[in-house]
C-alpha cells in the first residue's frame, strides 16, 4: 500500500532530508586519498547526530555501521572499516539515512577521490544525469514505470548498464515503503503518481553487466565482472506544483 503524505509531513521529511544533503555537504570536503572509510562513517555519524536526527542505517537488519560506503566495484551497503583507506582514483559511493521526528531522510551520491579516469568520470556524470531524467517524470498523472523507463533509456543510451536486483522505494515512517521503484522497465505501466506521494529514486549503474553479487561479509554488493559502478539517490515528493527534491540542499 503507497502511504499519501501531507503538506505537513512533507515538511517533516524535507528536514529529514535535508540534514542527509547537509551530511553529504560535509563529508565532500573531508573524501579524499588516505582517509579511511571507518573515520568517514564517524564523521557522518557525529554530524548527523549533532543535528538532532539518528543515522538510519545503523542497525537496520543488523547493519553495523552508520553510512553505507561501497568503493569502486561496490555497488551498495559497502561496510565501513578501520583500514580501509581511499586511494587516488577511486570512486566512492556514500548512501545515508536519517530518522528525524518520526520520518526518514535517505540519499547517496557517488565522489571522485582525486582524479579519476575519463570513463569513471563518465559513469559518475550519467548516473547523476539519469537520476534526474528519472525524477522529471515523477508528476501527478504520470506512471511509475515512467521513472523507471527514463533512467533505463538514458543509461543505456550513454553505453552503460543498470542494476536489477536493487531498486529504489517509498520511503516516510519506514524507511523501504510501496511501492518498489525499479530503475527499468516499459513506460506507461504501474500506479498512477499521485500528490503526497515520497519516492527515493536510486540508480545504480555499471559500467559492464548489470550482474551483480553479494560477498561474505553478507552485506557488500559488487558488481559480477567486477566492473566500477556509481549510486545517486535522491528522496523526492510528488505535489500539485511538480516534483520536489527533499534532499537537495
Ligand atoms: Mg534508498
């Protein structure tokens, strides 16, 4: 069942979302070779806290860390540890939740450490991109699969592959609400978009196949032919005057 928010709980969630942008703000200035992906998820965990809202992730199905920090072939729910440092041209996803007066905040976003290449460059330009042709078509009226389709076309347009087997929610009270959003899929099917609906749209694109493969840790989702892969996420409501990013900053 999709939950209908009101204005008000749309306030809610955009404070929510908001310190995740901020979040995202202050740990860009902090990516760099040499820090480790543990002194990250701390420095995440102390400002989201300082803001008066509780990471998320932390604990969620037995999660043990705050942020979810998935390096190069990592596609998603990478763990934080201790010694494992950023090196000079690896790409790094960062997804981040927050739980702020009962609603959830939840976005991710891929960085460059230093300089990458030309086609990890790439990747991170047109996953970004294909999140925003996704959220475009997320207006009164429209189907959910036309989210889904946009994303899909304008990825594989520029050469590269979705992810299947992760896909984007609903999100308010519980952070994973209906409906599921696959990040591809025909135009014109699923339900209807309707006002006070709160959508996290998140593709996940590789630059080979769109396989992917869970390691032991249980956790760490990597891409099958071990090719780069890049995540942007957003949360976003659907109101009668268009599309709203929550967790923009
Ligand atoms: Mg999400």
């Amino acid at each position: 069942m999709i939950i209908l928010k009101s204005r008000r709980e749309i306030d809610i969630m955009r404070e929510a979302n908001q310190i995740v942008a901020e979040t995202h703000a202050y740990l860009s200035e902090n990516i760099k070779p040499g820090i480790s992906t543990a002194e990250i998820d701390q420095l995440a965990d102390e400002f989201i806290r300082n803001k008066g809202a509780v990471p998320s992730f932390k604990g969620y199905q037995g999660f043990p860390a705050s942020v979810c920090i998935s390096i190069n072939e990592e596609v998603v729910h990478g763990i934080p540890a201790e010694h494992r440092y950023l090196e000079d041209g690896d790409v790094v996803s960062i997804d981040i939740g927050t739980f702020y007066e009962g609603f959830n905040g939840d976005a991710a976003r891929t960085h460059a450490v230093g300089s990458i290449s030309d086609n990890a460059s790439k990747l991170l330009k047109v996953t970004e991109e294909s999140l925003l042709k996704g959220i475009e078509k997320a207006v009164i009226g429209n189907r959910l699969f036309d989210i889904s389709h946009a994303v899909q076309e304008y990825v594989e347009k520029n050469g590269f592959s979705v992810v299947r087997d992760y896909v984007g929610h609903g999100i308010g009270r519980d952070m994973h609400e209906d409906p599921q959003i696959p990040n591809f899929g025909p135009a014109g099917k699923g339900p209807k978009l309707k006002e006070g609906m709160t959508l996290a749209i998140e593709p996940m694109v590789n630059i080979g196949s769109y396989e992917v493969e869970t390691l032991e840790d249980e956790w760490t989702v990597v891409t099958k032919d071990r090719s780069l892969s890049a995540h942007f996420e957003h949360t976003i409501a659907v109101t009668k005057d268009g599309v709203e990013i929550l967790s923009k900053l």
